[in-house]
C-alpha cells in the first residue's frame, strides 16, 4: 500500500533532478569564447548566523588569458540584492566587461554565485542574511562569503592553468565587503584585495546614505592588524547606499590598527556612484592599473586605439567590410552618442558600444561569441581601420596603409 508513495516520492526526485541538469546545463553553457569562459562547480561549507551549517554546489564562472598559464588568480566577488526575487534574478554571475579587464592585465578570473543568490539559491538556506536593521551581525556574514571565496581557490588548485601561490580578492558593495573580509583572514598566497563599494544594510529608497550597519561595519574593521595584504578601497561621493562620509569612516577604522589600505574617492557618477563599478570603468581602472603594477601586472588591458586611417568617412557605411547582415549593427554604432566604437573580426563578427569602456566592450562583444581575434573599425568619428596586408609571394613588402 505504500507503493504509490513511493512511485510518487521517485517521480518528484526524477524532475527534481532534471531541472537541476538543466539549470546546471544552462549555466555550463559558455559565452565569452575569446576568455575561454567555463563554469566550475565547487563544493562549499557555509553557516548561517543561527548556527546552521550546510554543504552546497555552486557555480563559479571562470575565465582565462590565452596561451598555457599557469596564471595568477583573482576572484571577484558580487553583490546583494535586497528582495530574495532579485537575488534569484540571474542563474549566475559574470561580471564579463570587468573580468575581461582583469583577464586582460594576465590574471584568471573566477566569479563564485555565493550560497543564496542566483543558480545557487535552493530553500530557504542564506548564510548571508545578517539579521536585518535591528541587530545587524556583519561578523556573520563576513565569514560565510569569505569561506567560499576560500572554497575558491582551494578548488582552483586543481586547475592547471591557474597559481594560486599568487591571487587577489576583489569585490562591489556586499561582494566588497566579501573582499575585506579575506584580506582580513590573511590566507596563503594572497597578495591584495580591492573594495568597491564595501559595505552592507543600504537601502537607496528609504534611507539613501544612511546605511542601518555602519556602526557594525566599523567595529568588525577595526579588527583589522598590520601584516594583512595591502588593499585599495573605491567609494564614489554620490553611493546612495552609504553616502559620502561613512565609506571614510570604515577606512579610518580598518586603517587605525596599522592595515593597509588606500582610499580613493571619485566624484559622483550618473543617479548613483555606487553602480559604478559596472558603470564607471573608465575612471576606477586607471586607480586598479596602479595598484596591480605593485605586484609589476603591468600589461595594458586595451589595445592602444589607432591613429585615423583615412580608409573612409566614418558615416561611409558602404565602406565598411562587414556582409549586409551586419550593416544594421553599423548603422545602430552610427546612431549611438560617444564615446562609442565599432570593431571588426577576422571571422566577420562584429561588436560595437557607446560609454563607459567603450572600446573594451566593443572588442569583447566582437571576440565574445567568435572566439577570434578582432580589430577596431571606428573610434567616435575617426575609421583606424587597415585592411589586412596582402599574403601573396608577389607582395614582398607590406604596405604602410595596411595591417598584418
């Protein structure tokens, strides 16, 4: 008589399962071809504030220069929505413009989906969850996302293409307190770590600048001792989670035992500074190249924009070596204010963007999806494209006016 309980039981473990294998084979699924984007599943051990300890999978996003490693490693870290239907929004993070930068200064990339967020949100388990405004244990939380950016690189031994004798931690808004909190652990191998935005208990409607956690996040900083890797913190003047003063505040506290830390302030940004880690690249990457020049990763993350080329007219749409299905993508580059930029590929993928990183964004939208190297076409309303130099044995000296 108890057959049909069970038939029932095994038909619900059944789905159960294949909706798994289809939310893992949607997240397995690879985007940035050129980045050599994969996702890693690492097993976890994180606990909550009330004690409840539980093991979990989740997705790390991983990405990787060209060529055989093994490359030093970062892990950035996201941040937290304040509804759960927000954090259950994306299956898992990415973060691609940014760790196409990273990717492009020599470092592996991983961005863990934490416990509680996306792909990674199964029940009601959120070992994030700090208890909400009126007893706020930042402790707490600090520890269980720290624990999996350890759970990280642990897994990331196991990936011949990576050192983890030489990473980084980094991190926006809860994922740069994440980063904090493991400088602050002082794990083996760890050579800095950089805020963006760190902190926790915003709420940009009711209470803009005026975070219920800041007298919390300052006592658990103040924790942090001389000896800990060195780091570089990001606020922006006009963050509607903290506000202007209380960013400062956390830094004197961290820095008043003897941790490192520099403190950079940028002026406000759109409706609110503290989207832009996302959204403001073009300012906070010049502050990161010479913080990781420390560490002598120095390589340029964007190739140098050429000169004009005089190949055509920027509006010459015919002039542009790209099938007619792309013409539409041209004219909508054309169309789009500055700073904006157009790039071309060897397969005929193209990309364009207008913005932050423009150029950046437009050379990884060409690369992403072809996996092949790609070239600009146009820069605002300069065309720098050359055309490719001729490979016959009849052409023995390439022409100054094209590319090889």
């Amino acid at each position: 008589m108890h057959r049909p309980d069970l038939r029932t039981l095994w038909l619900a473990t059944l789905l159960g399962l294949l909706a798994l294998g289809r939310a893992w084979s949607q997240v397995a699924e690879p985007e940035a071809r050129d980045l050599r984007e994969r996702v890693m599943p690492v097993e976890v051990s994180v606990q909550d504030l009330y004690g409840r300890r539980e093991q979990r999978t989740i997705p790390v996003t991983v990405y990787l220069p060209p060529g055989d490693g093994p490359f030093p490693l970062l892990v950035l870290n996201h941040g937290r929505a304040t509804s759960p239907e927000a954090r259950a929004q994306t299956s898992r993070f990415r973060y691609e413009p940014q760790a196409r930068y990273f990717v492009g200064k020599g470092l592996a990339v991983m961005v863990p989906t934490r416990v509680g967020y996306g792909s990674a949100m199964q029940g009601d388990f959120d070992p994030e969850y700090s208890g909400g405004c009126g007893t706020p244990q930042v402790g707490a939380m600090s520890q269980a996302a720290s624990d999996q950016v350890l759970a990280v690189v642990q897994a990331a031994r196991s990936l011949p293409e990576v050192d983890t004798s030489r990473w980084w931690v980094a991190g926006q808004s809860v994922g740069g307190l994440t980063s904090v909190a493991t400088v602050m652990r002082r794990p083996e191998g760890l050579q800095g770590g950089i805020n963006f935005s760190g902190g926790t208990g915003g709420d940009p409607k009711a209470r803009p600048g005026r975070p219920c956690a800041a007298p919390q996040i300052a006592s658990q900083w103040r924790r942090a001792l001389p000896g800990q890797p060195p780091m570089v913190w990001l606020y922006w003047d006009n963050d509607l989670y903290w506000g202007a003063e209380h960013p400062r505040q956390w830094h004197r506290a961290f820095t008043e035992g003897g941790a490192q830390a520099e403190f950079v302030q940028l002026s406000p940004f759109g409706d609110d500074g503290h989207l832009g880690f996302a959204r403001d690249m073009d300012r906070w990457t010049a502050v990161v190249d010479r913080f990781l020049g420390r560490w002598g990763l120095n390589r340029p993350a964007l190739p140098p924009v050429p000169l004009p080329s005089g190949f055509a007219a920027v509006e010459e749409a015919d002039k542009v070596p790209i099938t007619a299905a792309r013409n539409k993508l041209y004219a909508a580059f054309l169309a789009s204010p500055k700073p904006r930029a157009f790039a071309i590929g060897t397969t005929g993928s193209v990309g364009h963007a207008s913005g932050d990183w423009a150029v950046g964004r437009a050379l990884g939208f060409c690369q992403a999806r072809s996996g092949q190297p790609c070239r600009l076409y146009a820069v605002d309303d300069q065309v720098v494209w050359h055309p490719p130099c001729a490979t016959s044995a009849s052409a023995a000296s390439p022409s100054s006016a094209c590319a090889p």
